[in-house]
C-alpha cells in the first residue's frame, strides 16, 4: 500500500512511530494509502532542520526570497491539474473545486511575490536633534502550522506562503486526512529554489501537535480547525510562550431581505450551502428570509432548485458535489439530521437515503433542507459541516441581524438585498468577522484577511495580508543619534523630545 512520508529537510522521510492513519478513497470508501504519524523526536528532527535553514534564509534578501514565490507561483500553475486530481482523490471535492482550493492558495502566493514592498519598514528622521527613528520588521524564527480536511492546498499556503517570504522557516501538520498535496506543495517550494529545511512537512495526530506546541524552539502557531481543538490550541501554545492564532468553525448565516433577487438568491444559496458537501467554514448553512411570504417563496424555490443538484463522484464533470471525507464524518451528518427531527424541525428534503450506483460504499449524501429550524435546536447551534440547509424564520429585520449576532460562531454571513442603506446598517452592525452583500461566500481576497469572531478564531490576528505578515514577523525599533561637537551632559530623567 501507498505509504506518505514526511517531508523532512528537503527529502522524504519514512516514518518511525509504526503508527499510521488510513487514507481513503471517497468516491469508494476503500482505504487508498497510509500516512506515517509522527513521535515527539520525529518532530525534533524537522525543527533542528528549520532551525538551522532558518538564518541563511532570513538573511538573503527579500527580492531573492520573492523570486522563490514566483518560481513557486509558476509551478503549480503547471501543476494544477495533478494537483486538483490528487486534492480531489483524497477529499472528495470534485476537480473544479480543488482547483478552486488550489486558486485562492496561490493568490496568497502572489501576494508573497510582493514581500519586499511590505517589509520596507517605517523611517522618522529628525525625531529629534540629530536623531532618527526606524522600525523594522523581522522573522521569527521557526513557525508551525496545523491544518484542517476541507483545504488541504488553500490552508497550508495563507500560513507558509506569508512565513517564508518574510524569512522564516516552516513546520507543516496537514491533516491526516488528505496529506498528500502538502507534501506536493513542500517538493514544489524546494524545485522553486527554497533551501532545504524552509518548509517541512510532519504528518500526524494529537502527539505531532502537542509537540509543536510544547517545543522550544518554535515561535508562532498557526492552526485553523474545528473550535474546540482551536481552544485548546490557543491555550496550550500561549501558555509555551507561542504566539498564536487559532481559526475555529463556523455557521454562517444568509439573510434574505423582501426586496432581494430570489433567483439569484436561491442559486447562490444552492453553491454555497452544498457545494463541497457543504464541508467549508465559509459554507452558508443557515438562511434567514425575513418575513413570511420571502420564506415560503424561498423555500419553494429552494426545493425545486435541490432536484436539480447531481451528487457524483470527484471526477465526474457533472456532479455538483461529491462525497463527504469520512465514514465517520458521514454518520454524524446523519445523527444530526435525526436530531432536526427529533427536536422539531420540518425536515422538506432528506439527504440520507442517497446512494450512487456502482459507488455504493462512497461516503455520499444527498442534499437535506430543514424549515421551521429555531435558535433552541441544537442543530442550530452547532456546525453540521454537511450538505444540509436550514430555514430560520425571522419576521423583522432586526430579528435577522440578531441571529447571527447572538450565535456562538461568527465567522461569516451574508446579507441578500437591493437596499444599499439596509445592506451597509447590517454590516456595520452585525457581530461577525466577514460580511457578504449580495456575496454568499466572502472569503476575503488575499491582500485583505481573513478571519471570524467569537469561537470562530482565538487570537487577535488573521490571516494572510499585511495582518499575516504581522504575524509572522516581530517589530524592531531603532533609535540612532549622531551628535556634533560638544560632550552634553548626562540625563538622569527620562529623554523626551522636547
Ligand atoms: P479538526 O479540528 O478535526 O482538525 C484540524 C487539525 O487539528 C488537524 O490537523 C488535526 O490533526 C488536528 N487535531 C484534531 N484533533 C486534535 C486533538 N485532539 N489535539 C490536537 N490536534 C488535533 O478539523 P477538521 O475536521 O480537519 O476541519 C473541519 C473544521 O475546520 C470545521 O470545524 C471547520 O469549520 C473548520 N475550519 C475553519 C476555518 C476557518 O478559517 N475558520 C477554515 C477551514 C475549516
């Protein structure tokens, strides 16, 4: 069987723990490969790697390291249709989609193109008498980044893409789920010109992470998965001494005025709730039509447009969307449905009974619609990570903006209307982190951030723009006197600038 390695100072290396984790096919559900999960010393092992690339690779200047990203850039531009194969082989995505993954990570590469117009610094001359100020931004050292399923190509490049360019060398703990891509992405960096050891890949669980987090000599952490884990992970590595920034999950709210364009409404619902199988942060899965007759109208038109959706398999041109990555994750999908109903949501299309002929054991799952769903409902208030849609009812505007305002994630929502004046009150208010106006997935570009609020993220800081390069640098500042002529006196006060 196919086993992934790690990717340790610019080679493949095997594991040694004896422990690994199945890949599987989702489109099958067969078991298509094994990734090795790493020790403690596995890990010891990548970061001496890093450690010891890291001060050659600060040092080179910043254009050099800039001509990297665009050999990088130009790469998986060739490599794009290998690597949206592999993606989808792995994840279930179908192939337009990894290449979409694949897309929004290399935009943050071309803005790593542009590294040495960031890290210019700041210049104050004469702060005072023969005085001059001037702050700089350095690396930190060695960083680390833990990654979830749903973007195996994305994820890993807002985190090494922003790090690297500013200096600094890179562990990577994929998902042991779809591993193969990072590693892709790691050989790629190396035949673009990044010494060995800048980008190392060491796959694993629990015991990979907690080595990160406890290690030394690594300064900053970047972790983007579900929010419990994103918790733990802030607390653990500030408690190291780390700086950190923890991205969460999510449910994303879409909220659909009267006056809105239900055509266009019901398809970006229809991509945005089941596209991926509905396993984005950026998923909207919940919509909100305020007033009765929008949600009827919506919820009409919604049934229509789900008969038309094709599920199939990653390669199939066809399909909509494919499997979910999971057997597993499949099954909780379900209990949740169950739970809607249990709890007393009117369940108007059930996803469960799917099947795709020939791929019987494929982890599919149909798309699911949920009316009369309320803020009590559990499943309304936790993330489903699934192809299933929910109608929450709200009679007046206010009680729309409140929804996704009182809910416990805030990482997107969206806001569906041709009321300029209603659109920008609900952005300016709403207590989330990325706003959509008329943008069911706004995902911001990679020159802005991105980043949710409340359990959506832990830390003060997105990622990628100038808010990744603020992470992954520190500020020096440095005051420089050059006086003339006479000695002055000693100050015993503190020196002002008066
Ligand atoms: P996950 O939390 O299960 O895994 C994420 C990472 O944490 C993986 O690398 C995994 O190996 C590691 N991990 C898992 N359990 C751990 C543990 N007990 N201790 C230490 N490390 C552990 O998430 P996932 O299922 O891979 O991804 C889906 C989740 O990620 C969803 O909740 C989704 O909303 C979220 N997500 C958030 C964003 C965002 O930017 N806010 C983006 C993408 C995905």
């Amino acid at each position: 069987m196919r086993e992934i390695t790690h990717f340790i100072d610019g080679a493949a290396v095997a594991g040694i723990s004896g422990r690994f984790g199945d890949i599987f096919n989702p489109n099958t559900g067969e078991v298509q490969a094994r990734v090795a999960l790493a020790t403690a010393s596995e890990l010891d092992a990548a970061v001496a790697a890093a450690v010891r690339a890291q001060v050659d690779w600060a040092a080179t200047n910043p254009q050099r390291r800039a001509r990297v990203m665009f050999e990088f850039k130009r790469l998986i531009e060739a490599n794009m249709d290998d690597l949206a194969q592999m993606l989808s082989a792995e994840h279930g995505k179908v192939i337009a989609d990894s290449k979409g993954d694949i897309q929004r990570g290399l935009e943050v590469i071309e803005f790593a193109c542009g590294i040495p117009h960031v890290l210019k610094g700041e210049y104050t001359e004469g702060a005072g008498p023969g005085i001059d100020v001037y702050s700089m931004r350095q690396p930190l050292g060695v960083a680390a980044g833990i990654t979830p399923f749903n973007f195996p190509a994305m994820i890993p490049m807002w985190m090494f893409g922003i790090a690297i360019a500013v200096g600094n060398s890179f562990i990577l703990k994929p998902s042991e789920k779809d591993p193969t891509v990072p590693v892709r992405l790691a050989e790629l960096m190396m035949e673009a010109g990044a010494p060995a050891g800048v980008l190392n890949v060491v796959h694993g669980d629990k015991v990979a992470v907690d080595a990160i987090l406890d290690h030394p000599d690594i300064r900053a952490v970047s972790f983007v998965g579900s929010s419990d884990i994103a918790q733990y992970i802030y607390a653990r590595g500030t408690a190291a001494g780390k700086r950190v920034q923890a991205m969460g999950g999510a449910k994303n709210h879409g909220v659909v005025l009267p006056d809105a364009d239900l055509d266009q409404v019901v398809k970006d619902l229809s991509g945005a709730a089941f596209g991926s199988a509905g396993e984005r942060c950026m998923a909207l899965p919940v919509v909100v039509p305020v007033g009765r007759a929008t949600a009827d109208e919506l919820r009409e038109r919604m049934v229509a447009e789900i008969a038309t959706l094709q599920v199939g398999i990653s390669t199939d041109p066809a399909a909509h969307y494919g499997p979910v990555v999971s057997a597993a994750h499949r099954q909780k999908i379900s209990d949740y449905i169950q739970m809607g109903v249990s709890e007393g949501a009117e369940l108007v299309v059930d996803g469960r009974g799917f099947s795709l002929q020939g791929y019987e054991k494929g982890f599919f799952i149909g798309p699911t619609l949920f009316d009369h769903v309320t803020p009590t409902m559990q499943t309304y208030q936790e993330e489903i990570f699934g192809p299933v849609l929910q109608i929450v009812r709200a009679a007046t505007f206010e009680e729309a903006l409140a929804l996704p305002s009182a809910h416990q994630y805030g990482n997107g929502v969206a806001i569906f209307t041709r009321d300029g004046r209603a659109a920008r009150e609900f952005a300016a208010r709403v207590n989330v982190g990325m706003v959509g106006i008329n943008v069911p997935i706004p995902v911001p570009v990679a020159y802005h951030s991105f980043g949710g609020w409340k359990r959506s993220a832990f830390g003060d800081t997105n990622q990628h723009g100038l808010e990744g390069v603020k992470f992954y640098t520190k500020v020096k500042t440095i005051t420089a006197r050059w006086p003339e002529g006479a000695h002055e006196d000693s100050a015993f006060v503190i020196p002002t600038m008066q």
